[in-house]
C-alpha cells in the first residue's frame, strides 16, 4: 500500500481528515456527508465547494443512498421517507461536476436510485461528467455494467474475500483491469484471515490477492492496474497535487 484516500463522512469530520491528508505527501482526502448520517451539518454546495478548494481534496464524498433495512420495517419509515438522502446526494452530484473532481459513491440496497439520480443529473451525457467510484462495491453484475457504462470505477473491500461471497467475485472477475480498484473501507470489513477484527490499510493487499485469484492474475498484475486507475481517476494521471 503506497497511497491512500482519507474518506469524509461528516462535515464535522473533516477538519480532521484533511489535517491527516496534508501530513502525508501519499494521502488524499474527500469531502463530503455519508447518505445514513443524520442529525449534523447538512452541506450546501458551496460548503463543499470550498472545502474541495483546499489542497489535498480530490474527491466529492462518500456520498450516495442507503435504503438498508427499509424493507424489513414495519410501522417506520419507508424509502419515500427519504427525500432529504436523494437531495443530498444531488447536492454532492452538482458540487462534483462544479469542480471537475470525481464522486466516491455508496450504494446499499438502492442501487436503482443510485443509478437514476446519476443519470438525471447527467452523468450519463456528453460533457462536464464528474465520474468516479462505486466503492465497496456489493451490487450485482447488472449494476457493475451500468455504473461501468457511465463511466466509472468499481472498488472492492474484503467483503470479496469472505467465503459467502461467490456471487461478488464473479462480479469482480467481470470488470475490467482498466477500472478496477481495491480498499479497506476502515475500520470495517477486514478481509480473511482478519475478518471479524479492525481493519487497517496493511490488510489491502489481501484484497488484491483474491481479485488476482478470481482474474487469474499475478497480484503485481493488480497492484499496478489500481495504483494506475488511482492515478487517474483522483490525480488526473498522477498530475494533481
């Protein structure tokens, strides 16, 4: 691991993780609210335009939607409740392509939404897409095609490594070197032979060594394809600072 994208989830949050971005010449940072957070600062775009201004920013998010569990609830609230998470995400969208820096995207049980609200804002055209990243990718291999034909990355975490999780690494297997990523999504999803303890950045390369399995690759193979695909997606070919 010789890089890393330090992800904001709050604003109140970030302070901190820029301050851990610019102490580090290898780390980055995003900007941005996680889709479940609730109960703090709510960004307007300019919040996040100026904080993307800052050196060391490179990204909008983690920003995207989670329906997770709404199915299960009976007598709460239903996905209709969540207007507030669809118009943040477009407020995310928006401040991307405002300032030509690409998304870090979350998606859990919402994937049609997801892609929709992409495409209403326009990421589906030509012109001033922001493109960027479904990160801890979980979806099926109809979603991959469709975030792939809009352009963007797919990132995989040690969820790809856990033994229940056939159906992920054939998704994997499926999606090409030249858009390929991997992550820890820290502290969460160490992957096997740590899964259950905290995950860490050294725990990546574990990652990589089940995508060279399912891609019947060396590991260098995907060591060199992702350090390239950071590169440019985050720094515009290794050109940002």
């Amino acid at each position: 691991m010789d890089r890393a994208l330090c992800i904001c989830t709050t604003m109140e949050e970030f302070e901190g993780v820029h301050r851990l971005a610019t102490s580090y010449d290898n780390f980055w940072a995003t900007v941005g609210v996680h889709p479940d957070t609730e109960g703090l600062t709510e960004p307007s775009m300019q919040d996040l335009l100026d904080r993307a201004a800052l050196p060391r920013v490179i990204a909008i998010g983690e920003t995207g939607l989670d329906y997770y569990g709404m199915e299960d609830r009976k007598g709460g609230r239903t996905v209709a409740d969540l207007e507030w998470q669809r118009e943040r995400f477009r407020t995310h969208i928006r401040a991307a392509r405002a300032c030509r820096k690409p998304l870090v995207i979350h998606t859990r049980s919402a994937s049609a939404d997801t892609l929709r609200i992409l495409r209403e804002e326009g990421e589906d055209g030509p012109g001033n897409q922001a493109g960027g990243v479904f990160h801890c990718f979980t979806e099926t291999a109809e979603v991959a095609r469709a975030a792939l034909d809009l352009g963007y990355y797919i990132s995989f975490s040690g969820i790809v490594t856990f033994k229940n999780a056939q159906d992920l690494r054939d998704v994997a297997a499926s999606v090409p070197m030249d858009r390929l990523l991997i992550e820890t999504d820290s502290p969460y999803l160490a992957p096997v032979p740590y899964r259950g303890k905290v995950n860490n950045p050294s725990y990546v390369p574990y990652v990589a060594k089940q995508l060279a399995l399912v891609k019947g690759l060396d590991v260098q193979d995907i060591a060199e394809a992702t350090s390239r695909n950071f590169d440019q997606l985050f720094l515009n070919g290794g050109n940002a600072a």
